[in-house]
C-alpha cells in the first residue's frame, strides 16, 4: 500500500544512508560511462542534466565524474520531483534564454522517453540521439533508426556531437 512517493522517498533514504556511512563506495558503483564527463566539460553550448535520480545524488555524481560547475552548473541539473516531464525542462529552458531550437540536442538512453518528446509539439525543431548505450534493445534501437528526426548514437560519438 506504498505510493510512488513512499517509494521514492524510501530510496532516497536508503542513499542517503550509503552516502553518509561510505560516500566513496556509493560513487563508485554509479560512475560516468568513459568520455562523458569530458565531452560535456568541452561542450560548445549549454549542457543541461534532467534525471530520474535525486538532484543532490545526480549533483554528487557529477562533479565526482569530473564535470566542472563552469560546464554545468547544479541549476541546470533537474532531478526527480523537479519537473513534469523532459519536454517541459527543454521547453523551459528554451524560453529562458537565446536558444536557437533548431540547435537544441536531446541526449537520451530510453526510446520510450524519445518517443514521447517526438510528440511534443514544442519541440519539433530539436535533435534527438538515442544513446545506443544506456537502456535500451536491439528493437528500440531500429526503431530509432528508422524515425527521421533521431540519431543512434554510439559511446564514442557523443564527445564530437557536443563538442561542435
């Protein structure tokens, strides 16, 4: 008879917990794929975190990975409970400053997320990637493929599509 929240709330507990008796050990099993951090720390643009994750774990994360606070600063990392859905905070963001949305990349590893923004009217001038190595199957991966407005993008990809 749990909700969502009691779950959540739970979770983020049981981190916090980790965090408190053994930092190191609780960063260490939730590193950065090789590359990330320093593609983004050599981003071009704005680079903008949203994740399922807690912001305060997400923000640990990221500066552990390497991630300068010039490169991403902690208002620009959107943690769970920070916002509705993806397409709002690129929505949001857009409308914030002087944003070209046809130079606005979306880096994703779930296709059903993607293919949900797809929808979104908002943001049909945006680039989507799906990142080929987080979350998802051989299927997801085709069917990225085969939608016009989304690239698969491989690991070692990623740093030469940020860094332009």
């Amino acid at each position: 008879n749990l909700t969502d929240k009691d779950m959540i709330d739970t979770f983020g507990k049981v981190r916090d917990d980790w965090i408190a008796k053994d930092l190191q050990s609780w960063l260490y099993v939730n590193t950065f794929y090789n590359g990330i951090a320093r593609g983004i720390n050599e981003c071009n643009g704005e680079s903008v975190l949203v994740t399922t994750k807690q912001q305060r774990f997400a923000t640990a994360l990221v500066r552990h990975a390497g991630v300068s606070d010039l490169a991403m600063p902690d208002d620009s990392i959107y943690g769970l409970g920070m916002y509705k859905s993806k397409s709002d905070v690129i929505v949001d963001r857009m409308a914030k400053g002087d944003y070209d949305p046809t130079n606005t990349h979306f880096f994703e590893d779930r296709w059903p997320t993607i293919a949900k923004c797809l929808n979104d009217e908002r943001l049909v001038n945006v680039k989507f990637y799906l990142c080929s190595w987080g979350y998802c199957t051989e299927s997801e991966l085709e069917l990225a493929r085969n939608e016009d407005r989304v690239e698969v993008l491989g690991l070692n990809d990623f740093r030469s599509v940020v860094a332009c």
